[in-house]
C-alpha cells in the first residue's frame, strides 16, 4: 500500500511540474521561426497558411499548415520541444 502512495505521490509532482512548466503559444511561434529560418522547414503561404496552438493541460501542440498539408507540427512538454516536418526527400547519389 505504501508502494501506491509513493507511486501516486510521484506522478502528482511530475503532473504539477509538467503544468507549471508547458512551453506558451509564444514559445511554440518562436521554434518554427527558428526552424524556417535555418531552412529546415518552409514557410506556409500567407494566403493558405493557417497556425493552430492546442494546450492538453501538461503538453502542448502547435501545428502549421498550408495547401500542401501540415508544414510543422511541435509538441511541448517541461520546458522542452519535440518537432515533426514533412519527411526529406531522399537524395540519390549520382551514377557515374
């Protein structure tokens, strides 16, 4: 029974500590500037390109779309990043 309190205890803090420390819509819009900056991502058309931000409470999402289909889409949690792009295409090495 202790087991579960500790247990129960600990996801309490973690939950608390994820809350408090979610990446704002601010920070999300800063991450795809930088990203569209370094050339890793393409910026949405200013007619068809739509921003949309979602808070989940202990994560949060943004994600950019244009004509194309879904530029960008970031997910944060304490503080911390993790972004999705369009896959590369593979470059093929020159025959010759």
């Amino acid at each position: 029974m202790r087991v579960v309190i500790v247990l129960f205890l600990l996801l309490a803090i973690a939950g608390g500590a994820a809350y408090m420390t979610r990446p704002d819509q601010g920070l999300h819009r800063g991450v795809a500037v930088a990203l569209m900056e370094e050339g890793k991502v393409d910026a949405p058309d200013s007619a068809t390109g739509k921003y949309a931000f979602d808070d989940f409470y202990v994560v949060t999402r943004s994600t950019m779309t244009s004509d194309a289909g879904k530029l960008l889409e970031c997910w944060g949690v304490y503080s911390r990043f993790f972004c999705l792009g369009p896959a590369a295409v593979a470059q093929t090495p020159a025959a010759g």
